[in-house]
C-alpha cells in the first residue's frame, strides 16, 4: 500500500519545478492578500480561478516538449481563424469587438494567441534550423503581424502588445540581429506620424493624459492622477493592509484589475514593492536559467519568450499604473484579478516545468 502511494505521490510531483513552484506560489499569496483589501468580494471567485488555473498548470507540465510542438500549428490556426470570426461576429461591448459568443459561453480568442503565437514561432524557426534566409525572417513577421493586426483592430492594444512581445522575443532568440532592429526602430519612429492618425481617440488621449494628467483632472486624467498619488502616499512601510484611502474609499479605478498596484503600494509601501519586484526577478530568473539549458531550439526560443512575457507583463503595468506609459489595459502578472490572464500565465509556468523535466529525455 505505501508502494502504491509513494509511487502515487512520485508521479503528482515528477513534473514539478519546486523554485519555480515557490516563486509562483508567493506571488498568488500576495495577489490573495491584496485582493482580500481591494474587492474582498471576489475572494470566492479568485479561488475557483486559482483552482483551474493550478490544475491547468499541472497538466501542461506534464506533456513532453514534443507534444507541444505538435500542437503548435493547429493552435496558432485556431486562434488565427477565431480572431478572424471574431472580427465578422464578434459580440461588441463598451465600443470594442473582443468577444465571440458560442451559445453556452463567450470566449475572448486573442488570449489563445499569447500562448500560441511564441509555440508557433518557435516551432517554425525549429523547423529551419541551420536553413535560415532572409525569407525566414519575412514569413517569421507575417505569423507575427496579422493576428498582432486582427488584436488591434478590435480594440485591444494591450492585448496586442503583448501578443506582440510574445513573438517578437522569439524572433530577436532565433538570431535577429541587433542591426535591423535599430533599423525598425528608425522606420518606427518615421512612421510614428502616421501612426497617430490610425489611432483610435481615446487611445490619442491617454496618451495626451501621460504628458500632462492635470489637463482634464476628472475625466480623462483620473486613473493617473489617483494611481500616483496612492503610490506616493504608501512611504516607505504603506499605510497598512486595508487602510489604504485612496482603495478604501474607491478613488483608484479598477482597483482589483489592472490598477491593484497602486493598492498594493498604498498599504505596503516601498517595502513592500521592494518584495514583489524580487519575486519577480527570481520568477524570471529561474524561467532564463531553464531556457539556458534547454536542450533544443524550439525549447529555448519557447522558454524563453514565456519568460519574457512576464518582464513585460510586470514591466508595462508597473509603468502604466506608475505614469510613465499610457494606460493600456496590462494586467499585473499572477497578482491582477482576472481567470483568463491567470491560467493563460500559469499555463505558461507549466510549459517552463515541461521543458525542465524533459531536458535530458529531449537530449537522448
């Protein structure tokens, strides 16, 4: 009897990554704790997220890197054909087209393409591996570049930015060279002009706002102007769990979502701040340290660009909700309440076990 639950217990742990797990799971203890402040009301529903996203956390890590390779292009042809039915016959809600009604639930398809456009990167680059031409890299941006496109067209550009990121850090691991990304970065800025005249206006306006917020204080302003003075008001040690002023009493939009950094400043303070960066810096540096020592192509690039996605979730929230970027709808990566962006990255913490389990069965 104890054999069988030893070897039940060996098969639930196997795939397992324990610092990986550790990082991961502090950073859920703190997203608890600050939502259990800024909407204790949605605690019931946090932990049925939690529960689904730690199962889907678990199963992932189970399926060989060659599984995933597998599923790479069927996946990315999935989201790619989505999007496109979403653009057709999207439901529309608050002025954006995000949404595809199935009938017994609706579905939002550019979060499929976070996960599935660095799978089918990589997979295409593993596939030329030692064969790459200037067409590679061609082909390699258009994948990148029409469901980045579709995303954007709906409106969603924080979505779209980091579908966006999510390619683009596999194209720039495969080998892009450092030369035509400062030479795209000059085109960029050549075509910023034009560029401003396809956004949207509000879009336009938050990006007036990030220059000077006090130009319209209640409207347009508003989540900058609380979000800073929250961060500020925090000190060094915060205010106190639960009593912060600025969450307590409802000045701070979307306090459980995108802006619960703000909350957690408030009450935590510098202190406190100083804790979540360096959970994520380890959470980071363990994904680069698996990354490192993937054993193929498609497992590096894979690994990663997963990794990465964290330094730019974490990265453009922080910045969005400090005022130094505009606010682009970014949540704060494992702490901002929200199912879809909870089991999406820790889907992505299951791919990052995956490829550490198998790197030495992958090398045989």
């Amino acid at each position: 009897m104890s054999e069988w639950l030893h070897k039940i217990w060996r098969m639930v742990v196997a795939p397992i990554d324990w610092p990986l797990l550790g990082f991961t799971a502090l950073l859920l203890i703190l997203a608890t704790v600050a939502l259990a402040s800024a909407s204790p009301e949605r605690l019931g529903a946090h932990f049925i997220n939690l529960g689904v996203a730690l199962l889907v956390m678990r199963a992932v890590a189970q399926l060989p890197p060659q599984r995933l390779m597998h599923i790479a292009v069927p996946v990315y042809l999935l989201g790619l054909l989505l999007l496109i039915a979403v653009a057709l016959f999207g439901d529309v809600s608050k002025g954006a087209r995000r949404w595809l009604n199935l009938g017994f639930m609706r579905i939002q398809p550019s979060e499929l393409m976070k996960i599935a456009m660095p799978l089918m990167l990589a997979w295409y680059f593993q596939k030329r591996e030692g064969l790459l031409v200037w067409r590679d890299w061609f082909v390699a941006t258009l994948l990148l570049l029409v469901p980045v496109a579709l995303i954007a067209r709906q409106p969603d550009l924080g979505t779209a930015v980091l579908v966006f990121a999510a390619g683009f850090f596999v194209i720039f691991l495969a080998g892009l060279s450092w030369k035509v990304i400062f030479g795209l970065l000059g085109l960029a800025a050549a075509a910023a002009p034009f560029a401003w005249n396809l956004l949207h206006d509000y879009q336009r306006q938050r990006i007036l706002m990030l220059l000077d917020p006090e130009k319209d204080p209640l409207g347009k302003g508003f989540h900058i102007i609380q979000s800073t003075i929250a961060i500020g008001s925090g000190g060094l040690f915060g205010k106190g769990w639960g009593q912060g002023t600025q969450a307590q009493l409802e000045f701070i939009p979307e306090r459980h979502t995108d802006f619960i950094f703000a909350v957690w400043s408030e009450e935590f303070g510098l202190v406190g701040n100083a804790v979540l960066l360096i959970l994520y810096l380890l959470l980071i540096g363990r994904g680069l340290q698996i990354a490192l020592q993937a054993p193929t192509l498609f497992t590096r690039l894979l690994a990663g660009a997963v990794t990465l996605i964290f330094f730019t979730y974490a990265f453009v929230n922080m910045g969005m909700v400090s005022g130094i970027l505009p606010v682009v709808g970014v949540p704060l990566p494992l702490v901002s309440y929200g199912g879809t962006a909870l089991v999406t990255l820790c889907l992505g913490i299951g791919i990052l076990m995956s490829i550490h389990k198998n790197r030495m069965l992958v090398q045989k």
